[in-house]
C-alpha cells in the first residue's frame, strides 16, 4: 500500500474494449497504472453514444468516459509485427494485462500467456469472453441479450403472460468485467505468495449467473418442492403468488412481505403505518407474525386470499405516500422495503452525496468539469479516488513509449510511419 492508492505499485496493459473496459477502470480507481493500449485511430468503443453535447465524435462519448477514467492511453496495432514487438516489451515492466478479444486471438498473434510468461514470469492475464476459453460454446459470440439470457436472467425476468425481458439497461458485460478485476486480484494475491502469474479466464455467461442471487438454488423443483417461475411485479414462493413492486405517490417501490422470525418486525413496522393512515382491519392488529406460516391461512379460506387481501391494504398505504416518505419509514420500522429509484433519484441520493460518491472531473480540452460516479469503495487507508479525466487517443504514446522503453521521438515517428502506432 502507498498513498496514492492499493495497487499504486502496478502497472496493467487493457487491451480490452466495451465489453471489458470496467475491469480496468476499477483496478485504476485502486490505484493501479492502466494503460489503455487502443488500435491507430482509437477505440471502436469510442464511438458509442451518448456523447457530450450529443456531438458524435470519438473523444466526447460518454459511455466510453464512465469506464476509461483514471487511465492512460497508448495506440498499439497488434496486427504488425512492429507493434507486437512494442507489446512484448511492456509486458516485461507491466504485472498485467487484461483483453477481451474472441478466444485464441492472442495466441494467434504470437501473444498468448505462454509467450507472456515467458517474457515475464509475475504477469497475470486475464481474459473476458462470452463463455470462456474452453467448453462447448467457446467459439460462440455473444451480445449483451445473449448473455442474459444463456445466464438465466431472462428465464425470470418479465410478466408471465409475455416474452421474458432483460435488464433495460445493457450490463451483462459490465458483470464479466467486475468479476475479471475479482480474478485479477486473487491471482494477484498467489503472485504475492508464489512469485508465479496466472491465466484467469472469465466468462460473461458465468458472471450473469452470479447476478441471480436466490433463484440459483431452485432448479430442481423435485428437491426443493417448488421451483421460481417469472412472475412480473410479483414473485413465486411455492404455490404462493406474492407481490413485491407497487405503485407509490410519485414512482414505485420493492418491499418484501415475509412471515416467521425473518419477517415479523418488518410486518409489524407495516401494521404501524397501516394504523397510522387508519386502514388497519380488525383481524390484522393483533396478527402473531413471528409464527405466520404464509402457507397456513389464518382469517381468510386460503393462504392466497389472505396474501392478497394484505396486499391490498398496503397498496392503498403506498399510494398515500412518497418514495422518500416509505423509505424513511423503512428506516425507522425495520421494514424490508426499498424505493425503485430512476437516475435523477440516484444523483439526488443523499447517502450517495454524503460519501461523495459524485466527482466533478476537470476536461480542460472542452473547458468544462463533468460529473462522474466516484469510486465503488471508500477505505481509510488508500481510498479509492478518481485522479485522471478519460484520455484521448494515443496521448500518453510519449509518456510511456518514452519514459517506459526509452524510445526517442524519432523512433515514434518511424513508428507511426510504418502503423504500430
């Protein structure tokens, strides 16, 4: 550890693009010098909408800014064997190098991990690909649709009526991504202890997996006596039909409703501000939560009646109320309730302001501050911190070029001239 960040000592070489960028952003926010090795020209990824002031052009996309902050940019054309040969030397002073090409690629330039170990014994690659190197998908390709649904989460996302939905949102890579920085970290740590680097292979199909929290250990319904089923707003528990999203005064919430142990104070915290808005029913005042079976009715002929006429209750609660006013009562009952927040309420969280989560960064090629998400962790010693705006293509070609190979600005124009760089 130093004071400019965990990782401050080590240097990373991203050959990756779009569907492997956020692995090298979050090793940069710990400290880590990333080097962003793009192909003459920048990028493909930088040509991704949105862009700033919505003026396509490769140095003002967004989406290529919220993941390549804090690190430097280099072009590299791996395709000449001028440029391999600027690769094989960066390699020997970097501790690794993070790509996302198709499988095999690397090993069909010359430049797998057994050639970059041997260049360099400590190096750890890490590779990002749909389903991995090895299996009987290896060779497919796949988009973000793809993934989420060869991962699961389209199988119990949407209404059962209509055609399974995936996260609005694309981020099936984005989750490839954060597990390969897991990866890399972890072989980080056997380098540590054995001075030996690793090949981490991830795949993207896997990294979904790992998204779908308590529905992975349902799939076997013969073992556990139900199965989960895509149920909308709702969730299935059993024969049980629960709902978890409602409609609130200005937006929506998620609560859990849950008996037992696990459940009875959140229950409870309910029955108080059912009481307090005066829609709570006679027959559920002195209701005994901690021992509430949901499957058992206790004043209604069937458990799914009684689950409904509860519901029922609550829905006509939230519509009285805000998101912020549910959720400051949450706080304060215990209640397993959450707001289902839109970007502008995330900005304005203040849980997020209050640990900064926003930082304003400097462009001073644009002569504007722009407002990025901050770190994903915060420490006492070492923080996590944003230190460097998006780069532009190549800039940092000198820097590293020069100051980490020795090469002479003469060396760079033959460079040029003949497209390694």
């Amino acid at each position: 550890m130093t004071p400019d960040g965990l990782l401050a000592p080590y240097r990373v070489l991203d050959l990756t693009d779009d569907r492997g960028w956020v692995c090298g952003r979050i090793l940069a926010d710990l400290g880590a010098d990333v080097i962003k090795v793009e192909p003459p020209g920048g990028d493909p990824g930088r040509r991704r909408g949105p862009f700033y002031h919505d003026m396509p052009d490769p140095e003002r996309s967004l989406y290529f800014w919220a993941f390549n902050l804090n690190k430097r940019s280099i072009t590299l054309n791996l395709e000449t064997a001028d440029g391999q040969e600027l690769f094989r030397r960066l390699v020997v002073v970097s501790d690794f190098v993070v790509e996302s090409f198709e499988p095999g690629r690397l090993d069909s330039l010359g430049l797998g991990f057994d050639e970059l170990r041997r260049l360099n014994p400590r190096i750890i690659l890490v590779s990002i690909s749909a389903f991995g190197r090895d299996g009987p998908y290896a060779g497919y390709r796949a988009t973000d649709i793809v993934g989420m649904a060869m991962g699961g989460m389209m199988a119990i996302s949407g209404d059962p009526d209509r055609p399974p939905v995936r996260v609005s949102v694309p981020q099936a890579w984005l989750h490839a991504g954060a597990q390969a920085a897991a990866g890399a970290m972890i072989a980080h740590y056997y380098r540590e202890m054995t001075g030996r680097g690793q090949h981490v292979d991830v795949s993207m199909q896997q990294a979904v997996i790992w998204t779908l929290m308590n529905e992975t250990p349902f799939p076997l319904p013969d073992f556990y006596g139900f199965d989960l089923r895509r149920a909308g707003a709702r969730r299935t528990t059993g024969r049980l039909v629960i709902r978890q999203i409602y409609p609130c005064r200005d937006g929506y919430v998620c609560l859990l409703i849950l008996g037992g142990q696990a459940g009875a104070k959140s229950m409870r915290g309910l029955v108080t501000l059912l009481d307090e808005a005066g829609l709570l029913p006679d027959w559920l005042r002195d209701f005994e939560w901690e021992t509430w079976d949901m499957a058992t009715p206790r004043h209604h002929p069937t458990a799914q009646a009684e689950i409904e006429a509860i519901e029922g209750l609550l829905a006509e609660l939230f519509r009285q109320k805000t998101k912020v006013e549910l959720y400051e009562a949450a706080l304060k009952y215990g209640i397993l309730l959450a707001p289902v927040n839109t970007v502008t309420d995330l900005f304005n969280n203040p849980q997020l302001t209050a640990r900064g989560f926003w930082v304003e960064v400097e462009h001073p090629e644009l002569g504007a501050r722009i407002t990025y998400p901050g770190p994903f962790i915060q420490g006492t010693l070492n923080p996590a911190r944003i230190y460097r705006r998006p780069p532009l293509i190549g800039e940092h070609n000198e820097e590293v070029y020069g100051g980490l190979l020795g090469l002479s600005r003469s060396d760079l124009e033959y460079l040029r001239g003949v497209n390694a760089i």
